[in-house]
C-alpha cells in the first residue's frame, strides 16, 4: 500500500470532508475494509449528488498493478439511483455491469451486462430455477442443510462464522442449483472469489492467475454442459446447455453467465448471513426484538438486505445526454448507481444508518436492483435467509462478535472474509 493510501484510511481521517469535493473519488477499494466510504457518501449525497470523477482510482491512490477507472458519474441519492436504473432506454447494462471496462482480450458477456432483447431470452432461459414450484421444492432441502451447520456449531468457543456458516451454506446452495459434485462445492467459492479480485485484494497475485483460475472454471463446467446435452434435469447447466437461445452460446459467454450465476447465488447470501450476525452485535436490541416475535423474520431479512447491500453499485452507460441535478451526464459516460449509498439516504431511510428489524419500508430497500435487470434469484435469497433466521433464533441466545470483523477490499463486493464469533445456546 503507497503511503496516501495508508494514511487516508487511518481511522479518525477525514478524508470525505478535508478532500475538495470535485476531487472526491469513492470507488476505490481501500476505502471499503475501513468503511470510510460512508462519509464520502453522505457528503455527496448532500452536496453533489450528481458527482463527476474525472479519474477513478486518481494516481495519489492507484497501486502499481490497479486497473484504472477512468472518468465516471456518482449517483447516490435513492430516487436517482431508482430513475436511472428504471431507465433502460436511455442507460445502457453493456459493456459491464462495473466501472472498469472488460479486456477485449478476456470479454466476459453475461446476461446482467447485455441489454433487451438478448437479456431477456437469457434470463428467461434459467428463469424456471427460481419459479414458485421450485422454490418450494428446495426449500426442505435449504432447512435440513441449515440445520446440519448449525447443530455442528461450536458453543462458548471463537470461531470463524464466515468460513463455517455463511461460505459453507450458501455453497452447498450453489452446488444444488448447478448440480454441481458436491465433494468439489469448495470450487465454487474459489471461482467467485475470484471473479471479482483484483491483484490488491490478496485474492489473486496478478490478472494473470485470475484469468487462468477463470478458464479451469470453464472448462469443469465444459464438461459438466456436454453430459447434460438433451438432459431433461432441472439445475442451471442443463437449462442452458438446452435452451434455444443458449445452446450455442461460445465458451466465453458461456464463462460470463456461469460467473455471474456463481457470484450472484454465493457473495450476495453469504455476505447477507454474516452481515445478519454483525448488525445483530452492533444493535443488540433487535435481536432481542425479533427473538421475541418471529413474525418478524421476513421483515429483518429485508432491513438485513438494507443495511448491508452486498454489492454496493452496478453500472451503466449512457446511450444519449440526460439532465439530472442542472448536469448534463452525456452520451457514453460511465454512471455508477451507488446502492450502498441509495439505501443509507436519509430521505428514504430515517435514521438510515441504524439496523432496525421492524422498519416499515425495510422492504423499499434497492439491493436487489430494480427494472429489468432486478435480481432473478431475490426470492431465493431471501428463503435461505429467512430459514437461516428462524434456526439461528433456535438454538442461540446471542451470538457474540469477538473483534472487528475482516472485509472485502472491493467497492464492488461488500461483504466479510473473516468474523470471528463465539456462540451461546
């Protein structure tokens, strides 16, 4: 880490407020694992929330080996960041759904990053994976594996709740809807991991090795695609490798939508699940609220999804010049609809830092995005997470955080990788 860095993120710096503001710039990832970003949010929320970065990533902040951002728009407040992302015909999901744009060397197309009508025979494609149908089906299955982690739980020991619960469950999920050999659902964990470092993260030491990690994911899943050509299962690879629209789809294409299923279906829940565990710490109060009145699981699932937001922004691109806040964001400049700050804006969210389980808009929250690119897979999160509440309440009084938690070093990603906990029954 340069020095800049490591000075701006001491805890204590106030780099939101004695920064100029046009020199503000929230996208790097160092500021996440120290949360600083939530300064800089509300100062721009509240001074420019239309806010223009001329250099993401500047020099003072860029390490050797970062990919820059490049000039992008900083969207923050909730109703702006809902118009732009309600808009598909004037803000485009392509080329990427993150600042930094795709190699052409290494494209990864997926159908999160493509627009109508390509988007829509794609999504639709994998669709019946999420329907109420199967929904139902699955959820035995998500409460006898629930049950399983958490009866084998340490009590009145320090353990790593990340590793042992959230990773763990939320894999096992991933392997089922893949039908994916469950001796290797650890591979997946590996590949979504890896699909979002970057050199700093210590995830990965060069793109290199990430792009090498993200071609032995392609070609398991190859031959996992070739065995269920003309099968009749229900799991993601057979739905694809049969689909009239996605049957032909090249490898790198195929890649892309296998990375954004496995990023979609593990960092979200998972981040959601020790995010549950670490808000619970940091408001007591509504773990006791809701251990008193389970009916107000569903409600706390949602203030959870809120208060956490697991991935913090998306990106899009815009097709023709729009005015919003007396700024002219023209056509072709990146805009980065920040919904981590969205769902912290105090206009939409009283009192929006605090967790609380029975907040009556809690299900307002935009973590799952909105328009047509809204996630496919909400409702199944929110079913692992709602079973996840009701057997934690179960067996546990309180679950008691030891230290602060290990985080992400991604504006992308915002989750945990290590949380160190001791249970009690």
């Amino acid at each position: 880490m340069n020095q800049a860095i490591s000075k701006s993120i001491l805890p204590g710096h106030d780099y939101a407020y004695s920064t100029p503001l046009e020199d503000l710039d929230v996208s790097h990832p160092r500021f996440w694992p120290t949360e600083e970003m939530w300064a800089i949010f509300k100062r721009l929320r509240d001074e420019d929330p239309l806010h223009y970065c001329r250099e993401g990533w500047t020099s003072e902040f860029r390490e050797p080996d970062d990919e820059p951002v490049g000039p992008y728009w900083s969207v923050t407040r909730f109703d702006d960041i809902m118009a732009i992302d309600t808009d598909h015909h004037r803000f485009s999901s392509e080329p990427a759904i993150v600042l930094p744009n795709p190699g052409q060397d290494f494209p990864l197309p997926m159908f999160i990053a493509m627009d109508q009508p390509k988007h829509d025979v794609q999504r639709r494609t994998v669709g019946p994976i999420v329907s109420s149908p199967s929904l139902s089906r699955m959820s035995a299955l998500i409460r006898e594996r629930t049950q399983y982690v958490l009866d084998g739980l340490p009590t009145g020991e320090v353990f790593d709740w990340v590793d042992t619960v959230s990773i763990e469950l939320t894999t096992m999920m991933l392997a089922t809807l893949f039908d994916f050999p469950f001796e290797d659902r650890r591979k997946l964990t590996r590949w979504s991991d890896v699909t979002t470092a970057g050199p700093e993260t210590g995830i990965v030491e060069s793109e290199e090795q990430r792009r090498a990690e993200l071609m032995e994911c392609v070609e398991y899943f190859m031959a996992l695609w070739q065995q269920r050509v003309g099968g009749d299962g229900h799991d993601l690879i057979t739905l694809l490798a049969n689909g009239e629209d996605t049957r032909n789809m090249d490898t790198m294409e195929y890649l892309g939508n296998l990375v954004l299923l496995i990023v979609g279906g593990n960092d979200t829940t998972r981040n959601s699940m020790s995010g549950s565990v670490y808000g619970s710490h940091l408001f007591p109060d509504e773990w006791d609220k809701v251990r008193a009145n389970r009916d107000l699981i569903p409600n706390t699932v949602a203030e959870i999804i809120r208060w956490q937001t697991p991935l913090a922004y998306m990106r899009r691109t815009a097709l023709e010049d729009v005015e919003m806040h007396g700024k002219t964001i023209k056509k072709g400049d990146k805009v980065a609809m920040w919904y981590a700050s969205g769902n912290r804006d105090e206009r939409k969210f009283e009192n929006a830092d605090a967790l609380i389980f029975d907040r009556p808009n809690a299900r307002n929250h935009i973590s799952f995005g909105f328009g047509i690119h809204r996630c496919f897979g909400n409702r199944l999160a929110e079913l692992q997470l709602q079973i996840f509440w009701e057997e934690m309440l179960a067996r546990f009084s309180r679950i008691e955080v030891v230290g602060e938690p290990q985080r992400n070093i991604s504006s992308f990603v915002k989750g945990y990788t290590k949380l160190e906990v001791v249970c009690h029954p």
